[in-house]
C-alpha cells in the first residue's frame, strides 16, 4: 500500500496492551522473583490527516512504549493493532512512507545546514529534479526558521536549531507520518515553541500526521495540538479532541 500527503490519512491504536516481566532490581528490592507489570493497557486513539495528536503523560506513563509499538520498533511483545488506512502498518511500510525522528543522531559538522539537507534529499527522493529539490530545501527552511542558517556550519548550531535542522532531514521526502519522542526536552520555553508552530506550519501545508510525545505541556504547546491522548501508567486517561 503506498499512499500521499494529498490523500485523507488516518492511523487507528486498538486496544494496544504491554506486560513485561521484569527481573529483580533495586526497584523491587523486597523480592527475589520476577515481577510481572502492564505498561500498556487497551490503548487506542485515531489520528488523521493535518492533526498534531500529543501523547501526554509522565514519566513511566508508557508513552515511549507506545511510540515504538507504531513505528514497529517495540522488540517485546504486544497485543491490539496499529492500522493505516485500515490496513496493518508494519515495520516496512512504516519506514517506507513515515518518520520516527532520532534527535539524538549524529550530525557531519563539517558542513552546512544547505548541504546537509541537499545529501539527504539525493538519499530519499528519485522522482524530483534539482530545482524542485532545491524548492523543497527552500520551503522547509523557512518553515522552521533555519533560512538564516543556512550557510553555517552545523557544528556551529545550537542545540535548537540542530533539532529543527533533524527534523527537515526527516521531511524531505514528505512523510505521511512524523513521529516525535519528547522533542522539546532539554530546550528552552521559546524554542521548544519555535519548533512545534513550525512543525504546526508544516503540517498546515502539507496535510501530514504528527504524534509527539511530551511530559507536561505548557499552555502554548498545547494549543498546537488538534486532538491528544493522556496516559497514567499505562491507561489511558482521556483521547480526543483538545479544547482550547
């Protein structure tokens, strides 16, 4: 199944579990034997097409847990489905046509932030020549307000602008599906703002579907997402559409 960004998306969670056996730690000082724990219990949510959907919860709410079973990179076992489109998306259908950006990968710093972006675009897309290629570069640099940094070496960026720059590299090639794992920890209040209403911008334009995963969202994050799912340890405390 392959399908576009101008086509009407959604991606369904059913009743998503996870129990896992963990073996003696610290954490269980007070016993000897393994100890079973429900990380995720009957999860399910729906995102659609141009939707910011936030994963909210503490940590240890299972929102990693919940992310990884999506994209196909959860090794354990699980019970429920993921679906897209109502058909099952697998690990290679995932990696096909969606996105699961790593904010911890590493970066050439020897280049610049054009070069970067044009050597990723020449790995992801065959069906675009150089001048809608370079158009491509264009839009996404305005977009996430890297235009400025174009030329600078991307040894030279601060911590902000290198996630905003990771995550152009993972839009190049316009990704049905963006997923995020904390994307604002670590950065503070104005660029975490920064990067989520660029990525709103985007996913205006474009029509993707974005799930990002956040501990405690302030109020001007929040009002970014169309619809979100809280979790308490695992259960899910409410989904649906957010009300500003």
């Amino acid at each position: 199944m392959m399908t576009a960004l101008n086509e009407l998306n959604v991606l369904e969670c059913r009743d998503l579990s996870n129990i896992r056996t963990l073996a003696p730690s610290k954490r269980y000082k007070y016993t000897s034997s393994r100890v079973t724990a429900q990380f995720l219990k009957q999860i399910s949510m729906k995102v659609q097409s141009g939707e910011i959907h936030g994963i909210i919860g503490n940590t240890g709410s299972g929102k990693t847990t919940l992310l990884r079973i999506i994209a196909g990179r959860y090794g354990g076992n699980f019970t429920g489905s993921v679906t897209l489109n109502q058909q099952q998306l697998t690990r290679q259908m995932f990696d096909s046509i969606c996105a699961f950006v790593n904010f911890n990968q590493a970066l050439i710093g020897t280049i610049n932030i054009r070069a970067m972006l044009k050597f990723q675009a020449a790995l992801m897309i065959s069906d675009l020549n150089d001048r809608e290629i370079e158009g491509k570069i264009n839009s996404l640099l305005r977009e996430f307000d890297l235009i400025t940094y174009h030329n600078i070496l991307i040894s030279d960026l601060n911590e902000a602008a290198r996630r905003r720059l990771l995550l152009c590299m993972r839009l190049i090639n316009d990704p049905i599906l963006i997923i995020l794992d904390e994307p604002t920890d670590g950065i503070d209040a104005l660029c975490s703002y920064q990067l989520m209403y660029s990525l709103s911008l985007y996913v205006k334009r474009t029509g993707a579907m974005v799930i990002v995963a956040v501990r405690i969202p302030r109020s001007d994050l929040y009002q970014l997402f169309d619809r979100a799912t809280i979790l308490f340890y695992g259960e899910v405390i409410y989904s649906g559409k957010c009300f500003n």
